[in-house]
C-alpha cells in the first residue's frame, strides 16, 4: 500500500460548492450564489424569516453583495415543493 492519496476528477461545480461551504447555493450559469444565515432572524405571523443575500463573485473571499432577499422559510420550501421534475414524471 501506498502512502501517496489517490486522486480523482472533480467538476468545477463541485469546487464550488466545497469554496462556498454549506450555507451557499451557488448558480450553474453565473458567478452568483445565494449565502444563508447562521441562524434565521425570528418568526412573524407569516413564518419563520431568513434574510438571504444574493453575491457575486468567484468566492468568499473575492465577492460582493448583489442584495437582500427577506423570505420566510415556509414560502421557500413550498416553493422547491411546486417545481416539478420532468425526470421523476
């Protein structure tokens, strides 16, 4: 056995993903990416709010702030829940 790591092809999108961290959803077609909060900003009679910013930007270290979006939790899920997979249909 060798002491010396194997490596493997990663895609770029995958790098990404790994520079950005686990609070960032990052666009396939742009140097965009959405950063989520460490923790949501309370609830309000329409939900639970999250403050999400919209960067640009190749990283965390080299990007700016594009604007805030103030969304419920609630709204964004029920969101992901209507787009529909034409995959799984």
């Amino acid at each position: 056995m060798t002491d010396k790591p194997i490596e493997f092809p990663i895609h770029e999108a995958q790098r990404r993903r790994n520079r950005l961290g686990k609070k960032a959803v990052a666009c396939l077609a742009s140097e965009r990416w959405i950063k989520f909060p460490k923790k949501s900003a309370g609830s309000l009679e329409a939900g639970e709010v999250i403050k999400l910013s919209i960067m640009t930007g190749s990283d965390a270290a080299g990007s700016r702030k594009v604007c805030d979006l103030v969304v419920t939790r609630e709204a964004l899920l029920s969101a992901l829940e209507a787009v529909k997979n034409p995959d799984m249909e």
